[in-house]
C-alpha cells in the first residue's frame, strides 16, 4: 500500500533520514579536517572528536567533511559540506565556493530548513556542563579537545545567533566566544537572549594583539 502523506507534513519535511548521516561516518584517511586535527592533536584524538560529534566524510569534493546539525532530540536538520587545507586547517578558498549543504545536494523537495547548533545532541549527554558557543565547527572541535570541561558548540557564522535556536539552552551558563571584532555584535545580540541571565559574553580576543584579522579561540590553544 503506497503511504500518501497529508500536504501538510509535506510541506513540513525538516530532517534528513538517519541513514544518510551514517553513511558518511567513514573514509577518514581521505578527510582533510582528519588530517590537520590528527596533526594539530595527536593520534587518536582527532577520531574521538569526529566520532562524538558525528563528523562526516562528504564525496562533494575530495577530502571534504560534513558537519551535521542534530537536534537535541537526535534528529538531522542538516549538513554543512566544507573543504579545508590538510597542512593549515583553513578553509579552501578558490574559484568555487567550497561550503554547500546536504539538503541542497540530496535535492530533498520543498525541504523546510531550520537550523540547530553544531553539537546540541550532545547536551542531554552533558546535563550540567557549562556551554561554550563559537562561529566555527572546526573551533568547537578543537576546543572540546583542549577545554573539555565546557560543552563546545558552534552557531555557523558570526549571524548564527537566534532565539529559536537558544529554547534548547534554557536555565544553562552559556558563554559566547566570538570571534575577533564581533564583540560587541554579539553583546548586543545576547541582550535579546539572555532571559535566564545565564548568558555571557567574552571579551578575551577583543585585548590580544598580533593575530590575524578576525581570529578566533583556536587560534589561542
């Protein structure tokens, strides 16, 4: 019997099937992100950190990596596909624009995106840890490795700060880490989410010098 879902649920679809995450948990001698975290961290390391987070290994471009957005409840919003350096960590930025998602490349129909943290699954595993936020997937990881007292998450960007996203961290300490030069964006921006008055803002990157332009955490451990 074929199965008709109602336009409504339909028009509803926000999660990307399980199956398709799990897929993509392999071939991590090809990933370029396994490759500067093993060097930056050690042996071992870098595979307890992708395997926690349920970092991927995308086939969009060779070397690429998935980060997968999850819900608290363990559902896959969706993915964010990037390529880095293996020697440096950073971004590849050429002619191309190497960050795509896994929504647009599944080609899912009429998919209705609604965005969560990097790493919120991992909450309900961590229930009285104070949570850390930054822009960068890639930071998040990196900081859970050398500061795993805290539960490091990542907002996507600089603009990834919002009140739907923010239900999930209701009666936690929260501590933003933005990065260099957007302190005062994101102070202003936690006044309309600090209604727990839990919320803080760091200002740590804004007082160091001889960094590049827009630095952030990972670029202190």
């Amino acid at each position: 019997m074929i199965r008709i879902l109602s336009m409504e649920n339909y028009l509803l679809q926000v999660t990307i099937p399980h199956e398709i995450l799990q897929k993509t948990l392999c071939n991590y001698d090809q990933n370029h992100l396994t490759a500067y975290l093993r060097n930056l961290l050690g042996l071992g390391k870098e595979k307890e950190l992708l395997q926690s987070y349920l970092v991927g290994t995308a086939k969009h471009w060779q070397g690429a990596t998935v980060f997968w957005q999850i819900d608290i409840a363990g559902k896959v919003r969706t993915g964010k596909v990037m390529l880095y350096n293996p020697e440096t960590g950073k971004r590849v930025k050429d002619s191309a624009n190497r960050i795509d998602w896994a929504h647009t490349l599944l080609k899912l129909p009429n998919f209705n995106l609604k965005q969560c943290f990097f790493g919120e699954h991992l909450l309900a595993q961590n229930p009285e840890k104070a949570v850390a936020i930054v822009e960068s997937e890639k930071t998040a990881l990196i900081a859970t490795a050398q500061i795993p007292n805290m539960l490091w998450l990542a907002c996507g960007g600089s603009q990834g700060l919002s009140s739907e996203k923010f239900e999930v961290l209701k009666n936690r300490k929260v501590i933003l880490f933005p990065d260099e030069g957007q302190y005062e964006k994101w102070l202003e921006k936690s006044k309309q989410l600090n209604h727990t008055g839990k919320l803080f803002v760091s200002p740590l990157l804004e007082k160091l010098q001889g960094f590049e332009k827009g630095f952030d955490i990972a670029d202190l451990l």
